[in-house]
C-alpha cells in the first residue's frame, strides 16, 4: 500500500487524480471512506468463529461419524435450515432456500473389517467414501489384496503371480486396496474406473503424498490422515473407499500375517453410500441487503457449506466470513447502492456423476437455472475458499484474487483507495489476477459475472503439509487474526465495488496474454493459413478501445465522487454507470464465450493456445520418436490433451478411452466444461504402446497416430483464431465510447 503522506501530497491536483483513474481523491477521503470505518468498527469475528464451529463440528449437521455434508443429502438440509433461520436472525431481508437439481450423495458410513483366529489380527477400520454406489447392509466379503499403486502393470503381475491365463485373469470379487498420490500424480478416477474392469468388488486407497522418496514418513500427524479428492466418472456402482496411510500398513501387515499361517486374508467392506442421478435436491440460501439506488445491480458474496469432514476451512469458515460480513455491514448501518445479495451454497464439493468438473454443480445450476437474470447485472461475487487459514511463517497476510479484467478495480482498492489504511490492520497484502477454476467462481466467471476472493492468513503454527480434504482441516487450522484481516478487506472491497458506479473494467492484461500467446508462432500460423496481420489489427483495436472504456469508467467515478464531496445529486451518475455496466458485462461475458475454454489439467486458457499447446506437443513426440529417442518422446507424451494423456503410461487403454469419454462431456452436457474442453485428440493407443514396450518397428505407426492428430488440430485452429480475430473486432465494438 501506499503511504498516507504521499497520498496526502497527490491529493493537491484533481487533474493528477483524473489521470490516475482514481474512485476519488487520494489522500481525501473517498465516498466509501466513513462507511468502511462504521463496517470495521462492527466486524465481529468472534462471531464468525461460532458460525464455523457450528458448521464444522455440530453433528446435527454431519450426515456420518467422519463429519461428511455432501450434496443434497439429509445433513445439507438441515444445515440449509440453520443457515437460512441465521440469515434471518443477522437481519438479512428475503431470506430464502433456493432449490436447485443436484445428483444426489448421502455418505452415512462405512466399515472395513479384516480377522483371523490364527494369525491374531482383528482390524476394524471407517473409511471415508467417494461419490460411487455403496453396498447392502451386508457388505462385501471376499479377499483383500494390495495391488501397489492400482495400475494395470499391477493387476497383470498379480494375475502372473497367481498363474492365471485367459478370462481367469479377473479379480474375481476381490477387494483392492492401493496407495495413490492425489496431489502429486492422479485423482483416483483411472483406479476406480481400472478396478472395475478388473471386476473388483471394492476399492480401497490410502494416501502416499505424505511419504518422502524415501519411504518415509513426512510430519508426525500425517499417518493418520485421511484424504478425500474427486471421483470424476460415471458411478459404475464399485464401493469406492478412502483410508489412512496407517490403516494401509496396518492391513499390509495383517495380510502377511494371515498368508504366513497358510490361510487366505477375507474381508468385509461395508459402505452405506447412495447415488441418486439427477433426482437430488441442494439448498442455496439467499439473504440480501436491498440497495438505495434501484439500479437493478447486485453484488454477490458467497461461500459453500457442504463439506468433508470438518471442513473449517473449507469451506465453514467461508460461509461464516458470509454471514459475519452481513451482520457487520447490517450493524453499522450501512445502505448500499445496489443489492448486496449473501449466498451459501450447496454442493460445491461434488454434485454431478459423469463429467470432469464433478464440482461446484450449486453454483452452476443457481446462475444458470435458477437466477439468469444474474447474468449481465451482477457487478461482481466475492467468493470465498479456505479463507482463514494459519500461516506456516506466523505473520499476518492476506491475498486478494480477481479476474483478468477486474484486476483494475484490485489495484485501485489497494494502491489508490485509502480504504485499506482505516482497517486498522498492520498485514500484508498479496494479489494475482486470475480465473479460479477449482471453485464456484468459475461458473459465475463463464455466465459473466467478475469474481474476486480475499483470503487472510494469520499467525499461528500451520501444518507443514496440506490439510485440504483430511480430517486435519480443523480448529488448529483456522486463524481468528486471518479472519477478522479477510473480513475487513472484503467489507471495503464490496463497499468500493458498491459505490463506484461505473465498474472499471481493465483489458490490457487479456490483451498481454493474448499477444504473448502469438509470439513465435507465424509458422506455424502460415501452416494453418490464419492471417495473422489481421489478428495483430484486431487486437490493436481491441485494446485501443479497452483503454478507452477503462477511462470512461474512471471518469464517471471521479465525477461521482466529486459530486459526493460537495454535496451534489448523485442520481444522473450513478444512471449514467449503471447504462456504462450494462456494456461493459455483455463484452465480459462474450469475452468468456469467445475466447476461453478449459485445459486438460483444469486451467482456464485462450482457446487457440489449448490447441497450440497440443500442436507443439505432438510436434515435439513425433520428432523424438523420428530421431529414435524414445525417452524424450515420453518426457513431452503426456502433455498430450494438457496432460490427459498420462492415463496411458499406467492403465489400460479401456480405462483411458472411458476416462476420454467423461472428460469430454460425452455423458453430461449440462456443466461448465462443456463447449470448453475442445479438439482433444485421441492418441491413447499410440502412447499406450511406447509406454508398455509394445511399440511397431521405428515407431512408425505411432509416429503416424501422432501425425494424424496433428493434421485435425491445424482446421480447429485456424477455426478458433478466426473466431479471436471477430471476437477482437466485436469487443472493440461492444466497448466502443
């Protein structure tokens, strides 16, 4: 931030403050100013902590032991219940429990038991369940085995072991247990989707991630921990199950045990875990703060409340910075211009089978379905994920997150506003400018809404390692000083947002990464036959009237403060912001449709980079391959499909094509990655073969796969580079003063 003696000193020159693009005055206290000292005054943290102890460790509110809350199950409805009676308490106005359609997921328990007389083990283990079919009351019972990390290789060696030929090679019934590294290598999508065609009866995995190279063991609590990640695929309806690493060796041991008295390990895996498609029901409750100014805007503040385990973080202790950041601006008085409007959402974590981006289904189905008319008169959603969380070096932080576009009204909050000096807060502030694809956010993003997240973190001792899904997310990990710093920062934020009544939305970075993108690549677009002249004309037009409508925006801004600082009639200004907002959100929005689309590995990107990016790729495999360097070949393979093709180094290619059918949307069309996820190719059989030694004689068919694909890509982007190029033209157009 900046210093108050230099704002003191840039304060002299209106024409200065003009050029800056400033809200108001620096140094002069801006129209938001007493509003977000009466807010800061009001915050009341102590009260945000009892919201998220409520939701994180009243078992009224967990559907089983481990302290589950998932998508529309019994225990989301009765924490809707007590969300939507405190909404009403906090004196938020239109309180209501917005129904949406979810697939259904209610977890109320599970049990691993393994016993043997001889050997003397008696294990009797809860595990926590994915989003998969469970089993009757009766369970499973059949042998357990562990089959390392559930690759193929592994369940041929097993089957080798056990001299099985033919359609013996099958498991039979069994029940699986491997070990996986979901932070580092996979989600447990291709294990569970490998286990069934194996024909196993259950899959159980522990975690791995918090093992060293060398075996050992990395912090005292992490053996104990119980990790919990996607299960992106169709139910297949195989119990699918999560333990602890020191379940795993325990059974590991017992297994040994059991074998060495000359008898066969039997097991029972009892999972009560239902799955109903497209028949559930997810609460979002709703509260809001109805504005002065009849604008027909809205600001949008949001967290989720269903959850794993304890979830404080995530996501609790968002829903309580919701609330707590209500019931500050309610205390103090406060009237905003526009509808501040407070949202829990449901089923964030998971709520759909089928598809790659199982998660936030809540907030996908409330911004397409259930208020659309949010599109293109939302001004912004403050969307909050583990937003109070100790930090690991005992200082007081924050980090402040905005799209590309808004990134704009972030740098002038921290570096123009003043607001961030009357928190009273002695912290630091970090920031970044992109989209948030692993959230709710994102579905607001892609229906055109401008998101933002605050995140504060405060001092105390954090765990070395990730607590993100465990059962380790708990009260040791939440910072009262993170949340009292991430809750002032938000109540200014969305002050400002509210009284500025032009948003100023910024495009020199889109256009940055738009130029960049292009940097280096006129061959390759001469192949394509893209008129790449054409394109650089675009994108000059594009950000010429880009800076043009950021100006515009400024200048209503500091009209308005200026007419606030003497005492003048806002109306006409805030009138004229309100008609500058409605162009300016319809060129956000087409910006999101024209030129963004999903990456293989989750990210947000321009559409003709995806396909760039798989070009180069393809590219540089072939040409190993051509030079015989087979293991520089499958350094580059696996960025095929932005790393989708490293299904094929570990499973088999039945498991890789069902995996390319979720992660294309061939089951589900009803969800975000839909229209975004585009021109994957399929070349699974070719790495398939240069990964299992199966290769042809210098690689010539492989090479030729490798080839083909290429040869689709260079239409699709010649095709998307098109449509950048109108897109760029169009945008100039729709942001045209």
């Amino acid at each position: 931030m900046k210093k108050k003696a230099l704002a003191i000193i840039l304060s002299f020159s209106l024409c200065f403050t003009l050029a800056l693009g400033l809200a108001g005055c620096s140094g002069q206290e801006i129209a938001a100013t007493e509003d977000v000292e009466a807010f800061v005054e009001n915050v009341d943290e102590e009260f945000a902590w009892e919201v998220t102890e409520t939701l994180s460790y009243d078992e009224e509110y967990w559907d089983d032991s481990l302290g589950f809350r998932t998508a529309g199950s019994d225990a989301e409805h009765r924490a809707a219940d007590y969300l939507a009676d405190l909404f009403t308490e906090i004196g938020l106005e239109d309180v209501q429990k917005e129904p949406v359609t979810v697939d259904k997921w209610q977890f109320n328990g599970a049990e691993f038991s393994l016993e043997n007389e001889a050997a003397d083990v008696d294990i009797d283990v809860k595990p926590a369940s994915y989003a998969s079919t469970g089993t009757d009351a009766d369970g499973v019972t059949g042998e357990v085995v562990y089959l390392n990390h559930g690759y193929e290789a592994d369940y041929e060696a097993y089957y080798d072991e056990q001299g099985l030929t033919g359609a013996a090679r099958n498991m039979n019934g069994k029940i699986v247990m491997i070990d996986i590294n979901q932070d580092m290598e996979y989600w447990i999508t291709p294990h569970y989707i490998e286990a069934y065609e194996n024909g196993a009866a259950g899959l159980m995995s522990y975690s791995s991630q918090y093992v060293d190279e060398e075996g050992n063991q990395r912090g005292d609590k992490w053996d104990t921990a119980v990790q919990m990640q996607d299960l992106c695929a169709r139910d297949l309806q195989l119990p699918c199950v999560s333990i602890s690493r020191a379940d795993g060796l325990n059974i590991l041991d017992a297994i040994e045990k059991i074998e060495a008295a000359g008898e066969t390990p039997t097991s029972t895996l009892v999972v009560d875990n239902q799955i109903v498609e497209d028949e559930g029901v997810s609460y979002n409750v709703t509260g809001k703060i109805k504005g002065t100014g009849d604008t027909g805007q809205q600001i949008l503040v949001a967290g989720h409340y269903d959850k794993y385990f304890y979830g404080v973080n995530d996501d609790s202790a968002a829903v309580a910075l919701v609330a707590a950041m209500a019931k500050a601006m309610i205390d103090s008085g406060y009237e905003p211009i526009n509808d501040i409007i407070f949202i829990a959402h449901g089923s964030e974590e998971w709520g759909q089978t089928g598809i790659e981006s199982d998660w936030a289904e809540g907030s996908w189905q409330m911004i397409t379905k259930a208020h659309p008319e949010w599109q293109g008169t939302t001004l912004g959603i403050l969307n909050y994920e583990l937003p109070a969380k100790a930090s690991q070096d005992g200082t007081l932080s924050a980090r402040i997150d905005s799209t590309e576009e808004t990134g704009t009204v972030q740098d002038s909050l921290v570096e123009e506003s003043g607001l961030l000096d009357v928190l009273g807060v002695d912290g630091e502030i970090e920031q970044s400018y992109l989209s948030q694809p692993m959230s709710d956010a994102i579905c607001y993003q892609f229906n055109g809404v401008p998101c933002y997240q605050v995140n504060g973190y405060g001092a105390g001792e954090a765990n070395d390692l990730s607590t993100y899904h465990t059962q380790y997310d708990d009260r040791d990990e939440y910072s009262h000083d993170g949340m009292d710093y991430a809750l002032k920062i938000s109540g200014a934020l969305a002050m400002y947002i509210d009284q500025s009544p032009a948003l100023v939305l910024g495009f020199d970075r889109r256009c940055d990464e738009l130029e960049a993108i292009i940097a280096d690549n006129e061959a390759l677009y001469e192949e394509a036959g893209v008129d790449i002249e054409a394109y650089k004309e675009a994108l000059a037009t594009f950000r010429e009237a880009g800076t043009a409508y950021t100006e515009k925006a400024r200048s209503i801004n500091a009209s308005y403060e200026e007419a606030v600082a003497n005492g003048e009639d806002t109306a006409d200004i805030i009138a004229e912001g309100v008609e500058l907002n409605k162009q300016g959100l319809e060129a956000y929005r087409y910006l999101q449709d024209t030129f963004l689309g999903m990456g293989g590995d989750g990210g947000v990107y321009i559409f003709h980079d995806i396909i760039q990016q798989n070009i180069n790729i393809l590219d540089d495999v072939s040409g190993a391959l051509k030079d015989g360097s087979i293991d520089k070949a499958m350094e580059n393979a696996f960025k095929i499909n932005g790393v989708l093709e490293y299904c094929a180094y570990n499973f088999s290619l039945d498991t890789c094509e069902e995996s390319r059918k979720v992660t294309n949307c061939e089951y589900q069309t009803d969800n975000r990655s839909y229209g975004r996820s585009i021109a994957r190719v399929n070349t699974y059989e070719a790495t398939y073969a240069l990964a299992n030694g199966t290769a042809s004689e210098g690689f010539a068919n492989e090479i030729a796969i490798y080839e083909e694909a290429r040869a689709s890509l260079i239409p699709e982007l010649k095709k998307y580079m098109d449509q950048e190029i109108e897109g760029m033209n169009t945008m100039a157009e729709m942001l045209a003063i």
